[in-house]
C-alpha cells in the first residue's frame, strides 16, 4: 500500500508540475458571433461589415441586420459547431465537467470557476488556475448549528486531453479534515479517462479512499455519463461499485439537469445495491437536488 502512496504522489507532482505551465497553441481564426442585444434579443451570424457606430450581420434566419453599436449588450466569437442545421445556437454546457458529485476528466479553462451547493449542507468551489489544473475547496458548515467540528476538504486536479479533444485523462484527489477534531484526515485520490465532448460523454473512475492516517486496499469503482437532449437539459447517471468480502455492493443514480446558461440544476434518485439481493420494502431511492452557479470567464 505504501507503493501505491508513492506512486499516487509522484504522479500528480510530476502532472502539476508539467502542466502549471501551458504550451502556446495557435488559434484557429473563427468569424461566427453571438450578439445579444440590451432588449434581451440574441442574434447569431458572421460580421459583413461594421464601423464605429454600427455593425451589419449576416444571420441564418434574417439575413442581413444592422445593429448599432450603442444597442449591444455583449458580443462574443463562438464555435460554429453549436449552431444547428435550423440557426439555433446551443450555448455551451455551463456546467460540463462534473455529473452529482463526481468529476469528469475535462478541465475548467482558465479563469473559469463554479459554486456548488448539494442539499444546503454541501459547497464546493471549484477554479481553473490555468486550463489544465484546477483546484476547488468544499465544506459542510456544521458550525451553523453551534457544532465544534466542521469538514473540509481540497479538491485538486489535473487534466489532459490526448485524443482531438474527445478523450481526456485527469488525477486528482478530496483531501479533507474535521476542523475542530485533531487527526482527523480523510479522503480520495483517483484516476479517470472521458470519452466523448462536453454535452456527451461517458467517464471510467477508480479510486482509492483513506482515513484515520491509513489507505484503502480496496479500489471504488466510478462509471458516469452526461448526454444533452436539448438546449438545456440533460441526462446524467453517476454509480459507484466496490467489491469486498465476496460480494459487490455500490450506488446507482439516474437525474436531469435543466441548465440554462448561467445555472445548472440537477434532481434525480440514488439508490444503493447489493449484487445478488433485492432492497424491499417499496424503497425507490434516496432524492438528489444540486445547484451549480458557474463565474470567471
């Protein structure tokens, strides 16, 4: 178990290390814009001509417009792989690179970030320090409630993409404590592969826990997908599996995320499972209610 540490550590510095700085990638010029208006209209096409007052548009659905500049609200270049074959524009997936609670192997680019909240009681904050390594910090705020223990824990990870942007690798970890509560360290650090972009893809996890100064010798299993139905929602399904003392056991989730493009809301079951066993008793699952504000960028 103590080579397993080592390599865990030597792995994620060595990734760290490479990847805190960034290589220049030349950017391919693209000439498709989204303005949106300061009455609330959004309009999608590609600049004909502009000057300092004004700008002409060619749009899909209205042809040409012109739109002066005093109107604008924002205007933005943005990839014309978002428009569909009717003109509408699918904005980008605001919130793409975690299911529930778990992590894709997709990065947060640079300068973007979210807040998460899980029921009132869970929070993570989660940053893109540069546009493959993020950091985040969670906490359940007991001290509410005149408690003198309170959890946190740091989110660390980084990310690679290796394959035309359709498959990513990441390593990270939950590194937390009890504040309040002396050697009290728990945590998490795993591996994960995606396959697939950020409104559809599949991801295979493994982990390993550890607590009271010792690691897990018994690796959790984590198989997710995220697949976009429409302009805001989405389909997400987040399972555990782990296999001790001959028998399987583990939790299988199935929700929705209606994520309008400044807000990701997901409400779905979970339910526990023990291979071979049934759960009785009318038991369907245990009810899930997230939210996540995405900032920066």
């Amino acid at each position: 178990m103590r080579k397993f540490t080592i390599l865990i550590s030597c792995f994620l510095f060595a990734l760290i290390t490479l990847l805190l700085t960034e290589p220049v990638i030349a950017q391919q010029e693209v000439n498709t814009y989204r303005v949106v208006t300061k009455d609330g209209n959004t309009f999608v096409g590609t600049i004909v001509s502009e000057d300092a007052e004004q700008i002409v548009l060619d749009t899909e659905n209205l042809g040409e417009i012109t739109i002066q500049r005093n109107r604008i609200k924002s205007m933005e270049v943005i990839d014309p792989k978002h428009l569909k074959e009717d003109g509408d524009y699918w904005f980008e997936n605001p919130h793409s690179t975690r299911y529930l609670f778990s992590t894709n192997a997709m990065g947060l680019k640079k300068g973007e970030g979210y807040y998460q909240n899980t029921w009132i009681f869970f929070n993570n904050v989660n940053y893109g320090v540069t546009n493959n390594f993020s950091m985040g910090a969670g906490v359940i705020p007991t001290f509410l409630f005149g408690t003198g223990s309170t959890p946190f824990w740091l989110m660390p990870k980084v990310s690679i993409p290796v394959a035309s942007n359709n498959l990513h690798i990441a390593a990270g970890g939950l590194f937390g404590t009890v504040v309040g509560e002396g050697d009290s360290g728990f945590g998490m650090a795993y591996g994960v592969v995606t396959a697939g972009n950020r409104d559809n893809n599949v991801s295979l996890g493994i982990g390993y826990g550890y607590a009271d100064g010792s690691w897990s010798d018994i690796p959790l299993i984590n198989l997710n997908g995220m697949y976009r139905i429409n302009k805001k929602l989405y389909l997400i399904s987040e399972n555990y599996f782990v296999s001790a003392g001959g028998e399987t056991v583990g939790l299988l989730s199935g929700s929705l995320r209606w994520a309008p493009e400044n807000l990701a809301v997901d409400f779905g079951l979970i339910r526990p499972f023990v291979v071979g066993e049934s759960i009785g008793g009318g038991f369907i699952g245990v009810p899930w209610l997230g939210v996540a504000i995405p900032f920066g960028k």
